[in-house]
C-alpha cells in the first residue's frame, strides 16, 4: 500500500475520530478560502501550523509539501505584481509593481498553506480507508465513497503493473529515444497497463462477489465517536468562526 505516515502517531489529532476532523476541515479550509482579509489570512496560517505542531509530525516531509504548493504560489508573485494594475509600489527598469498586486499575492500564499497545513494536520492524520469510512458514515454519496477507497488502493497496483512492463521492455534492451518506435513502445506499454488494469478489476469483482458483497464496505477498524471528539470539534469551530469575524474588522 502506498505510504501513510502523517497517519502514524498518538497524537491528540491522532486520537480524533474521523468525521469530527472531516467536519473541522471543510468549515477551516472554507473560511480560509473565501477571506480577502491578509490579517486573518495570517491567522489561519499561524492557527494551522499550532495544529501541525500538535500532531508532532516530523518537519521535513511537511516542508517538502509546502514547497511543492509555494512552486506554483511563485508564478504568482511574478507575474500579479506587474501586470494587476493599482497604485505603483516600485519600478523596476520597464516593469512597475503595483500595491495591490503585491497584496493579492501574499494573501493567496499565505490562504494556500494555511489549507495545506490544515489539510496535514486534520485529515492526514486519518487513514484513507477510515477516512472514505467516516464519509460514508456522514452520508455522503457511497459510490463517491467506494471511488475514492478503491482508486487510493488499485492506483498503486496499477502502478506496479505498469513498471513490470517497463522492466520488461528494458530487459528487450528497449532504449527511449524521439523515433516512431519509441512513441510506438509507450502506446503498447499503455495500452497494455489498461488491458491489464481491466482484468485486475474483473478478478477483485468477482472475489468480492464470492465473498458475499452486498454493496457496502465494512471497515476492519472501527472508530468510536467520543464526547472528547465534540468537545474537539467545538474548539475547532469556535476559533475558525473567530478568525473569520476578525477578517471582517480587519480587511
């Protein structure tokens, strides 16, 4: 199975039950996004990081998260700048940077790792399957649920298929290079994952049919909706709404 560590710990998001973070999430990340106000962007980005440090999660794997995110926020910074329009902060040779330009690019970074932050702490500290479980159990659409428990688990057999046939054509010497049999060998090798994706699909369906399934999944792990998970969610809430109404006074 592909790897999961932000779901590896015993912390006190750890311990939540799922649909109270599931919950807690889609209000933070909604607040979040629509705010226009930088001083409650900053919040939510300083209220999120409070919630990764409590997971005790390890630094690193989180900041090459949010380098992968701040590689797409820096196009950004290139190019509002220059080209919004508003007020003229500085000029550089031909290009003048404008105030508002500057301001929308430093409340869209710091609204975006503010979500990601969230997204580790409270939903990344869930397994997937109890995750896809939760959502069910919040009465979701089941066929969105399945999608999402099945595609998490056959992506990675899908891929290991896939790098068994490209073991196999570099052990026919295949060598890539910018010719008709090289597009040709990467059409069949394509092909051939889908073929055998197709068939991987009709054996797990009729193995799940033999072992009696009904259309619902039943989880191995089942997790406990405690008093300490409202009071979790209450919190979460409480702050959120907080921020959010400081955006109002503050824009």
């Amino acid at each position: 199975m592909m790897d999961e560590q932000f779901a590896e710990g015993d912390s006190l998001l750890h311990k939540r039950d799922p649909k109270a973070k599931i919950i807690a999430s889609a209000i933070f990340i909604t607040a979040a996004a629509l705010t226009r106000s930088s001083t409650a962007a900053a919040m939510f980005l300083a209220f999120a990081a409070i919630l990764c440090a409590l997971t005790g999660l390890p630094l690193r794997p989180i900041l090459k998260r949010l380098l992968a995110v701040n590689s797409f926020t820096f196009f950004l910074w290139i190019t509002l700048p220059p080209t919004y329009g508003g007020n003229e902060f500085i000029t550089l040779g031909p290009l003048s940077l404008s105030v508002e330009g500057i301001r929308l690019a430093a409340l869209i970074t710091l609204k975006t790792n503010a979500v990601v932050l969230a997204i580790i702490a409270l939903l990344g500290t869930s397994r997937i399957a109890n995750t896809g479980h939760a959502l069910e159990t919040l009465h979701l659409p089941q066929g969105l649920c399945f999608i999402m428990l099945f595609s998490y688990r056959y992506i990675f057999v899908i891929y290991q298929e896939y790098q068994r046939l490209v073991r196999a054509a570099r052990l026919r010497c295949f060598k890539p290079a910018t010719n008709i049999h090289t597009y040709r060998t990467f059409g069949y090798l394509f092909g051939m994952t889908l073929v055998k994706s197709w068939n991987r699909a009709s054996r797990v369906h009729q193995a799940m049919i033999l072992r009696g399934f009904d259309g619902h999944l039943i989880p191995l792990s089942q997790d406990r909706y405690r008093r300490s998970d409202t009071l979790f969610l209450l919190v979460i809430l409480t702050l959120t709404l907080s921020i959010a109404l400081v955006g109002f006074q503050y824009p």
